[in-house]
C-alpha cells in the first residue's frame, strides 16, 4: 500500500560526503536494529498509547453509531481544537473530501477552528448557523487555551440559538476522566468521546480526535484503522532490512546526525496528501525537538508548485536538508490535457497527456536534479490515497517517530519546551495563580518606523 | 504603519553566543551601510524592475478599469499561475478579503490554481461554470509547463460553452513582447496585461499579476502601491539605522552568517497574513539560496496554532533559528470571549476577554520564551491589516531581498538551480528537444514494502 525508497539517499547515488553508505547502513543496523525487537514487545503488550489503537474496535463503531445518528441533521461540522487536536482531522478531510467541500453540496461542510484570530472567529459565525451546526470540541487537558475561547463563543451562539436545545449540538472529545471539559459534558450531560490518557495530543489522529470528523464526512474509521493495522504489522517486524517505521527513522537520524541534513523536508506530489505534510510537521518538531538542543526541524513544501518556490534553495542553497518526496501512484480522478491549440504551438506537446503524468514527470525530474546536486532524498510511494492508505501513513510516521525517539535518545512523548511561553501569557490575560512579570523595556534604539 | 523591532536579536537580550553586539551592529553598518545609498541610486533610476512599480500610476488604473468592466459579470474568478504568479495574488486575498470568501455572498468567488495535481483540477471545474467564470492566465516567460496544462483545460472549457465568446472569459498576464501567451494573445484578441520584462515572477505583485485579481476583488490597486512607494521612501533612507528594508536583511545575514541561525522562520499572529508568509517563503528561499551553498533556509508558522506544533522545536532543539514575528495592533474585528460558564468553571477567567488579547497575549509568550531560552528573534508589527500596509510590506520584503542580496554576495534576481529538474521533466514528457536519459535504476535493496 505504501513503500519507502531510500537508495537517493545512499553514498552510491549523492556521494559519501552526502548519503549513507552501505558499510554505514550495516553497522548502524547491526548496533540499532535490535530496536524492532523492543517495538514489538511495546506494542504487543501497548506500553506507548498509540500502540493501542489499531486493534480498537470499540471506538470506531462508537463514532460511526453518533455519525449514523447525526450526520444528517447538520448542514456544518465545526471542530475546536488546536496542534494535535487539529491537525489529524485537516489531514484526512484533506485527503479523502473534494479538494473544494464546502462549496459542493456534500453536508456537512467541514470546519476546523484551531486559532483565536478575532477576524477567523467572526468570519466563521458569518457563514454558519449555529442551529444547524454540530461543534466538536477537543482537547486532551480538558481546558487549552484556544480551545476554550473558541468553545466558549460557540457555546454562548448555540444557547442563544437553541435555547435548552443546546447540548444536541455539542460533542466533546478529552481525557476520559480528568480536566474540565469531562467534568462539564458529565455534569451537563453532553454527548463526550474518549481521548485515552496514555495517547498524546499528537499521536491521536486514530481516536476520535481524528475518526469523529471522518465519520462525520461519510469515511468509514475502520478503514483507517485496518491500514493502521496493516502497518502496526510491518512496523514490528524483526528483520531491521523490512521494518519501513524503523528504517524511516534510521535513514533520517543519521542524514541528520552523520551528514548534517538537520532539515527535514516532506513534499508531497499530491494536493490531497499536504496536509499529511503539515501533521507530520508537528510530529516530527514536537516528538525529536528536545533539550539538549537535538532534533531534525521539519519543513512542508507541495510538488508542483514549491518546485517554484523552494527548489532553486533545495538544488544550491546549503547542503542541510534530506527530501522525503510523497506520491501516489494511481488517482481516483485523472485530467487528459485536451486539443485546444494547433500541434503547432508551443504548449501542444501537452495535449493528450494526463495530469498525473505531468505531476510524475515533474516529481522525477525533481528528483534527478536533487541527485545531481548531491542532494539526499526518498520516496514514500502510495498505490493510491484511500482510508486505509492514510490510516497506514499515519502509523507509519508515528512508528517511526517513536524509533527516531529511541535513536536521538530524547523522550518523544512530552513537551516542556511551551510551558515557559504559556506561563507568560496566562500571567498577562490574568489567568489565576499566574503573577505578571514586567514586559522586557523596549531600546528605541532598535525600533525602525 | 509597519514598523520593525529588532532588540530581541541583540546580544543584550539573548547572549553573544546568539545575539549581535552593538559593537558588531556598528562596524556591520560602518561596512554595508553605503548600500543605502546604492539603493537610493538605483531606485532613482529604476535600475531593478519592481522599483520602478511604486511609482506607476498607469497599471493601477488599467487594471482598475478593466475590474470595472468586467467585475459584475462574473460568478467565479481563477488565476492560472505557478510561483510568484500565484503566491501574491494568494497573499492578497487571504489578508484583505474575508476568511471563507467563496462560502459568503461576495461575488466573484476567488480560485488559484497553482498545480498540476488531476485530483485537484478535476474538483475545480465540479465547483466553477465555465460560462461564469473569468479566466487570468499569467506566466512572465509564457510558456510554464504548469501554467500552460492548466489554461489548456480552462480553454476547452471556455470554447466548449461560450463557443466564438470564449474570448469574454479570458484575460493574461505576461511579458510585454515575448513568448507564445504574448503572441496568442495578440492574434486571438485576448486582452493581456504586462509584467515588464524586468520585474522578476517573484517580484512581481505589485503589477497585474497581483493587482488584477486584487481589483477583482474589490481592492483598490492604488491603495497597494501608496503603501509601496511610502515604504520605497523609508527604504531609500541614507541613514542606514533608520533604513528598514536594509537593517531588515541586515540582521537576518549576521544571524546567518555569523551565528549559525540558518533558519528564518516567519511567523505571523494574524491568519489573514499567514500567506504573506508562503510569499516572503519563495521570495526570500529563490532569491538567496545560491550557489556556493549559501543562503537561509525560510519556513512559515502561524501564531498560536504553531506553538502547539512548532515552538517546542524552537525553544528546546537546536538553536539554529531566527523567528520573525508578524503582529496586527488593531484588528479589523474583534469576539469578546462571553460569559458562557459560571465565574468558578476554570475557563472563566477568558470571559470578558477579546480574542486580540489572548492571541496578544500568546505572542508575548512566545517572545518570552524565545528570549529566556536564547532564542534570537524579532517583531514587524503592523499597526492595521490593509491594502496600503500590505502593499508597504511586500515593498519592505522586496528591497530588504535586495539588500540581502547585495550582502550575501548572491543576484537575487536569478534562478538557475531550478532547471535541471525543469529538462528531466520535459524530456519525460516529450517536449520537443529535450531527449529523455535513462532513468536511475532502483535496487530492490534500499526499499521497504
């Protein structure tokens, strides 16, 4: 369903100043490899949380039940949400919706609130009605920031539109005992999903922070967890030369530790696995970022388009940066360049070829001109984008994550490097037990007007 | 109306180790600062092109007369380009028209399509009647591969419902004289604006490029050059401290350079100037990176989604950034925070709060944090998000591309790393006169099903 092709990465095709060699490979695999073991026994006995997920079956018919139940009285879906209780469920409506949803007449149309930007807010309640709106709000601790500025302005909307008819028009996702949210959908009585305690934020895409939305756009979640679990199976596997979560760690650990490509690049040939790109951004900064100052900084950039934006800085700028190169190689739609112009204008050479071999065209010519520069890449090739193929991705790269944890030796669960900043703002908007410190004095001197 | 606040890149704030002295700011600008003067001269002289648009009060009003014309006819308005004819164009509709546009009532709706992808395409036409649709070609050599696939599949199209009135639904944007849209224009009678030969694709938002689409959606174009040329005036300033498109790319090159923060991260607390942000992203990655292997590496977040996806990295991994910060004083709209939650639910303390506090308030947070931890960064504020203020910023953006260019040694007018990848396409795609190589042949070894 999906395969990973690292050999542009190797000492045999960009040198060995810039990709691995084979001597290389072998004794970091004969060192590390051992890692697949420990997985397995991980995930056979689910020590990490997202390990648990696969093989859940309880949750998926849980969401599809409320989906059956609901879907068809609302003409918008809202999810409130931010980082990971966010991203997983842009990436799959991405990948799986119209490219323009919202503008067809499938229902319900889809929305994800993940800022406290007043214009975005305002906007939103300009074109949704809260009577006809389902709000899904999410959050793990049960009370961020955002979220609940978010949940409290739609929450005010659906009372005053609804009366005591409010609560048909709210479900929660959070932890399944602690924090406010539990406490309030509890006690209010509010449809509410699990969000597990031992999931963190960013590896919840399989929970109903992500499966909720599916179902609510007509994608069946167990879909998604069958090509999870097809992964999980790969992703245990004991031979280091098959495992794809564990050699998509290795190769990237020591691009970046070993030849200095601390820039990670995900550049997906395909408009509906972007935002695929952007989850894995989270992902990846989040898990491997760590004290003392390790980890590979990820970047998104979008064939074809980025090959006009970013590639001139890929092919001469600084030697720093390994490109995983998404694709897919069959599209459930195709576009044939048709006759338009005589065969004798310059842009006839196009007509009859399709849109999908324009974009492999372009994607390998990318990936020549990489090659030729010395510059180390991959291809994660999918058959095709389906919910099991996401699903599969999905669980692949959070694999993978976890094996890139081991690798760099950082714990790719937590996240003490936001508390400092969240601390400074609970203390200016005046949030209790959070003491204001005085703003840093602004130098004239460096100000220009 | 836009002002930029560099002391969070002084070594009084984050170190020597990753911040500048003054006694390095001093003999930088003792050094450099006679490239104001070089700037002034050639802004005076019009010696690179997108100096010379500020001034131009004949394209705004062409433009403007032709949105007159035509913008009441229209359902749907598409813009065919790649790069830098599509990214300004992108920039200014997402800062100054509303969030979910094509979901209100505004006419025309407002499309780009800036890819290849079949998927993509496909669900393009799902959404736009071609009868109601106009059509803006815009390629400067025009002829791109991308482009011209894109304006094939609009022309059938066209032709196919108009017939002989195709011709009411098209407009391009290309070079004056040169290149097969130029000449298909003129024989066909298709009315085309210029992009001046020497106005780079990426430089070149303050011609048709940008304004035509800008005009069709209401804004007036002179408005965008008032904000340039104002700012052309701060950027000509002899006085190298008081000079912001020079102490811009300034700071940036030392921090590069001198302190190893390769990374420029751009992170604007507005969405509505998010895709500023991917504009300055190709702007800044085209111009500088170059052969030999210089050049910053540009990335994108967006306050305060990416604080829970980004600034653990920042903070934590390796200090190799330098985040510049994108703040709005005084929103357009603002949502107070309701009381929706008794005064002791924990959320409460939100109530009575505007959504520009709390975003306010979280990119104090960040800026706290970046600083406590080392982390050198800076602030361009806007004082109000509006056609003249963005008009300034793309001007600062520009001229401070030019200053870098000038100090990294590099033409930020040029792009010749993008061409190898350009041949390998066509060969694959039979363009006349490019002959295909053999592809690389893969080794079953280095991938992972």
């Amino acid at each position: 369903m999906i395969s990973f092709h690292y050999q542009n990465a190797t000492a045999g095709r960009v040198g060995s100043d810039h990709g691995l060699s084979d001597v290389e490979l072998d004794e970091a695999i004969a060192r590390t490899g051992s890692l697949c073991s420990r997985f397995a026994q991980d995930a056979e006995k689910g020590t990490h949380g997202f390990m648990r997920l696969p093989r859940d079956r309880s949750t998926p018919a849980g969401v599809s039940a409320f989906a059956r139940e609901n879907r068809g009285r609302f003409r918008n879906f809202i999810q409130i949400g931010i980082g990971g209780s966010a991203l997983g469920a842009t990436a799959i409506h991405a990948a799986l919706s119209h490219r323009f949803h919202n503008e067809t007449d499938a229902r319900p149309r889809f929305y994800v609130l993940d800022n406290v930007d007043p214009e975005e807010t305002r906007a939103l309640f300009d074109v949704v009605e809260p009577r006809e709106t389902l709000v899904h709000v999410v959050t793990k601790s049960g009370d961020t920031t955002e979220t609940m500025a978010g949940f409290l302005v739609a929450l005010r909307r659906l009372k005053d539109a609804l009366g005591d008819g409010w609560k048909k028009n709210l479900v929660v996702t959070t932890d399944p005992g602690k924090g406010f949210l539990r406490t309030f959908a509890r006690e209010e009585g509010v449809p509410a999903f699990d969000l597990p305690e031992p999931v963190g934020g960013r590896f919840s895409v399989l929970t109903p922070v992500g499966l909720l939305p599916a179902a609510m756009l007509g994608i069946d979640p167990a879909l998604l967890l069958d090509g999870a679990s097809a992964m999980e199976a790969k992703c245990r596997r004991a031979d280091p030369r098959t495992n794809p979560g564990y050699l998509f760690a290795l190769v990237a650990h020591l691009l970046d530790t070993k030849r200095g490509k601390r820039i990670h690049v995900m550049m997906p040939y395909a408009r509906a696995l972007r935002d695929v790109g952007d989850w894995f951004r989270q992902l990846w900064a989040e898990s491997l970022g760590k004290n003392p100052q390790v980890g590979p900084t990820p970047m998104l950039a979008l064939g074809t388009t980025d090959q006009h934006s970013q590639v001139q800085l890929f092919n001469e700028g600084p030697n720093d940066k390994y490109v995983i190169l998404l694709e897919c190689e069959k599209f459930r739609q195709d576009v044939t360049v048709p006759e338009a112009l005589p065969a004798n204008a310059p842009p006839a050479f196009l007509q009859g070829r399709t849109f999908s071999q324009i974009l492999a065209a372009m994607k390998s010519g990318t990936e020549t001109a990489l090659v030729q520069n010395r510059r180390p890449n991959a291809t994660l090739h999918f058959e095709e984008i389906s919910a099991a193929s996401l699903g599969a991705c999905f669980y692949l790269l959070e694999a993978a994550t976890l094996y890139a944890g081991w690798l760099y030796g950082v714990n790719p669960f937590d996240q003490p490097g936001v508390e400092a900043g969240k601390k400074a703002a609970f203390a200016l908007l005046g949030k209790p037990g959070f003491s204001p410190t005085a703003p840093l004095p602004e130098d004239p001197r460096y100000v220009v007007v």
